[in-house]
C-alpha cells in the first residue's frame, strides 16, 4: 500500500484553527530570538569597552596642563634672569668707561696710562682749558648773554700725532718687548760698527759677495724697465721694503750718512760699482739693508751670549728686519721729519 504523505497544513488557511496559528506564531518567535543570540552575545561583549572617566581624564589634564605652567614659568624666570645679568654687566661696563680714560680721537681705551700718555693728556687738557678760558674772556668782554662754550678745534696732525702715541705705547711697543725687539738703541755707535762691515760692503759693490738686496733692484729694471724702475714711486716702494727693521727712520738716516761719507762723497761707488743702477740708487737699495740686517745680527749673537754659535744667524736677522719694520718706524721716527724727507729726495 502506497504510503500517505502528511501534507502540513498551512496555519493562516481557512481550515486551519487557532490553536494551529498560536502554535505557529509561538515557534517562530522562539526561533527567531534564538538566532538573535550571537548577536546579542557580541553587543554584550561591546558593552565591555568603557568610556574614560571624566574626572581622570579631568585630573589628567589638569597635571599636564600645570607641568606645562611651570616650564613656561622656569622658561620665563630663565630669560628674565639672563636680561638681569646683561644689563647689569652693561652697566658695570659703562661705570668701568665712565672711569677709563678714552682717546677723543679713536674712542681707544687708554689702559694701561704710561708716562708718555699721562704727558700727551695733561698738554691736551691744557690747550682746552686755554681755550675755553679765552672764549669766556670774550664772551665777557662783549657783554652778551649767551654763554656757549665751543670746543677748541684740532688738527688732523694732532689728532694722528696722539693716535700714533697711544699706538706706539699700547700696541706696538708691548709687542715688541714680547718678540726682545730693542726698545733704546746708542745710535751714537752706529756709525762705528758700521765701519767694521767695510770689507764685505766692498765685495757687495764689486758684485763679489751675492746680496738678494741687489738681485730685488735688478729684476726691477728687467721686469719694468730703467725709466719706470727709476720713477719716484717704483723707488720709495723698494726702499720702504729695504727699511732696517726696527732701527726704524732714525737708524736710517745714521745709515745713509755713514754710507754717503765712506762710498758716495769717496767716489768708491763710481770706480767699482757693477749694477745698472746709479750709485746714490745702489746705496739706499742695496746698501742701507745689507748694513740693516748685519747690525740686526750682531744685536742677535750680543744678546745670545758670546762663544755661543748661533744657526741661521743670517735668515734670522733678515726675518726680523722685515717683522720689526713697524716696531720701529714708531719707537724710532726721524728727528726731524722735514730734514730726512729732503735727504730722501736727494738721493733718489
């Protein structure tokens, strides 16, 4: 026999009752929250995540918030205080001018204050004070009210006379104590030991002993020709970079006198001179720094003590001919300016 399927019976048909419809509402509805589940699992688990408490986060921000106050603050007490200090060591400074005597000319500190300055300072003071003293005599004389006192005008000769002073007493001359450059020469024994390197100035004139004083002169006229080599500037220039260290113009002279009495007014230089230059040029060019640097190095062998050698003595003493070139144009200027531009002229 054929078996009977059991046909469902639709619960929202006509023939089906009302306890088949509830049965079917019930099932679904507990189906349908038995596959929520999961989901009610997983926003269960959602829930976990808690939000961050207010009055944490409140005390959080509150610490950073005060950190950040105290390094602003630490910040501000450190540039304040840095200020302080600057300005009270613009005003230590400014009290240590107020008592520093300054030079009107240059705004140089004069410190230390030598002899020499105090002297030049006193002569200046002087001069203003005579000056404004006889602009009041006059003021009073003309019966006028206004009472303007005006500076005493200075020359620039002064003004460069007293620079070079200061220059000289603060600059120049501690320098070359430090290098034992002389700081007092017997100019009187110069012309004495000049007498005593003859022999090798003679060898020199005849071109028998090698002098790179003369080869500088020589490759002048090569390289610029005689005319040009013998102009005024081309020649001052030569000269001025054969100067005799640091026995300075003074030196110079005593040089150029002993030279022109023993070769020049002798006619030594006429008969055996050997060069292209003329002989009062080959004196002052190549005379007067060969006799420079030999005088530099006996100073050097007196002062290294005598039977003891020295090596180099040579290269030593022309060194320290063109280092002091300075040193004693300042510690030694010509006597008389005016006399030793003449006697220049007259040589070249």
């Amino acid at each position: 026999m054929p078996t009977k399927v059991k046909r469902s019976t639709n619960p929202f048909s006509a023939k089906s009752s009302d306890q088949d419809r509830s049965r079917f509402k019930t099932s679904r509805v507990l189906k349908t929250i038995d596959d929520d589940d999961d989901d009610d699992d997983f926003q269960q688990k959602d829930m976990k995540f808690k939000l961050p408490d207010k009055k944490k986060s409140l005390s959080m921000k509150s610490a950073t918030s005060t950190s950040l106050d105290e390094k602003s603050k630490t910040e501000k007490l450190a540039k304040s205080k840095a200020i302080l200090e600057n300005l009270n060591k613009v005003e230590e400074e400014m009290d240590d001018n107020k008592k520093k005597v300054i030079c009107p000319y240059c705004m140089t500190v004069l410190e230390p204050i030598t002899d020499a300055l105090e002297k030049a300072l006193e002569k200046m003071k002087r001069k203003d004070e005579d000056y404004e003293q006889r602009q009041e005599n006059q003021a009073s004389s003309s019966f006028t009210c206004f009472n303007i006192v005006i500076k005493r005008p200075v020359s620039n000769e002064e003004k460069d006379a007293f620079c070079k002073l200061h220059k000289k007493e603060l600059v120049i001359k501690p320098e070359g104590v430090k290098k034992r450059f002389p700081t007092t020469i017997d100019f009187n024994a110069v012309s004495r030991r000049i007498m005593k390197f003859r022999s090798e100035l003679e060898r020199v004139i005849k071109n028998e002993l090698k002098s790179e004083y003369r080869e500088i002169a020589e490759s002048a006229y090569e390289e610029q020709g005689i005319s040009k080599a013998r102009s005024t500037m081309s020649m001052m220039a030569r000269f001025e970079a054969s100067l005799p260290g640091y026995y300075g113009p003074k030196g110079a002279g005593v040089i150029l006198n002993t030279l022109n009495d023993m070769f020049l007014k002798s006619g030594y230089l006429s008969k055996y001179l050997v060069s292209q230059q003329l002989p009062v040029e080959f004196l002052q060019q190549v005379l007067v720094p060969e006799v420079g640097f030999r005088l530099i190095r006996e100073d050097l062998l007196k002062n290294q003590g005598l039977g003891r050698p020295m090596e180099n003595a040579t290269e030593k003493a022309k060194q320290i001919m063109r280092e002091s070139c300075e040193y004693g144009h300042i510690m030694f200027p010509s006597e008389n300016q005016h006399i030793d531009s003449e006697q220049q002229r007259t040589v070249i």
